[in-house]
C-alpha cells in the first residue's frame, strides 16, 4: 500500500466520560478468539459479514485477560474501537474505558492489556496480519 500522506494523519481519537468502566449488556457469550494467534482474548460477536464476503465489516466485544498480546496487523480499511473496561494498549499507547479510536486504513498496531480490558471493535474491511 501508498500513501501521499501518512495514514496515521486519519486517525481519530477522542474520550468520553462515562466515569469509570461501562457495564456489558447481558447475555454476551465469549469464545476463545484465534487460539494461537490471539492468546488470552475472547470475543463475543455482534455480525461478522466476512463469512458472506471475505472483505465484509464486523463487530463485536473483545476481552483480554490480563497479559494478553496480539501482534501487529495492517488496516486495510477503517476500524473503530470503543474502550469499554479496564486498560486497552496500542503500540504502547494505553487508552482507559470511554476512549474511542478510529484508524484510518494502513495503519498499523499491535494491542495488549496489563490488567485485562473489555472493547467493542468494528472492522470496515478484515486486517491483514503481520509477522513478528
């Protein structure tokens, strides 16, 4: 991919204040999500249009126990992510609950969390996994 500008110049970042962590609707069901790959995370998904279209959007809640790491990948589209509980790190930047970020496509991060966090995410378009 070629930018004329970086991608990182589209990012939107901003903070809410919902005063602390924001309860989870009920009923939620987690699964280990992409065991070997994402250690320590679970989601529990709201749509995933890629088993439609291989370059459909998703969404859904993503929980990581505290430690988890997943290695970096490339945006090929937009994505949003909504910090819901706990401490939520990208490229070392650590985001609190009420913390929205939208990357722009070609952007590029890695995610993590010390003591475990709660997200909700949406991908415009899958990402494309890097390797470490």
């Amino acid at each position: 991919m070629e930018f004329k500008t970086p991608p990182e110049t589209r990012d939107f970042i901003t903070k809410f204040d919902f005063g602390g962590d924001i309860p989870l609707p009920e009923g939620l069901i987690f699964e280990p999500y992409q065991v070997g790959l994402r250690e320590g995370v679970d989601i529990a998904v709201i749509f995933d249009n890629t088993k439609e279209d291989p370059k459909g959007a998703d969404m859904a809640f993503l929980r990581y126990q505290a430690g988890a790491y997943v290695p970096g990948h490339v945006h090929m589209g937009f994505e949003s992510v909504l910090v819901i509980q706990g401490d939520y790190i990208e490229n070392g930047q650590t985001f609190l609950p009420g913390s929205l970020i939208v990357r722009a496509p070609g952007t590029c991060h890695s995610m993590a969390s010390m003591g475990g966090c709660v997200i909700l995410a949406s991908r415009y378009v899958p990402v494309k996994q890097l390797k470490e």
